[in-house]
C-alpha cells in the first residue's frame, strides 16, 4: 500500500484501534512531552498522510 523508508533512532510508540471506515491513531514520539491524535479513514491518502505524520 504504502513505500516508506525511515531511519529512526528511537522506537516511536503507536497504537492504532482499527474500525471499519476510520481509525483512531495514537502517537508516542520521543523526545516530546504530548503525544499526537489523529483520526485516519480508510484511504490511501490518509495512510500516506499518517506515515508522513509519524516522520515530523
């Protein structure tokens, strides 16, 4: 589905409840206080945008 190629340091921590039209993201990224929320359909636009989420 999607081709991602990341060289990360840390573990970044993500739990994911999966639904049927959309699901529920939780980020844990280190070195930061507060952790990241979204909401992603089951698209591929929206895969491509949590991918490019956990990278920022």
């Amino acid at each position: 589905m999607t081709d991602a190629s990341i060289a990360q340091t840390e573990p970044v921590l993500v739990a994911i409840d999966i639904a049927k039209s959309r699901h529920e993201v939780l980020l844990s990224i280190p070195g930061r206080k507060r952790r990241r929320r979204l909401t992603v359909l089951n698209q591929l636009d929206d895969f491509n945008r949590l991918m490019r989420r956990g990278v920022e």
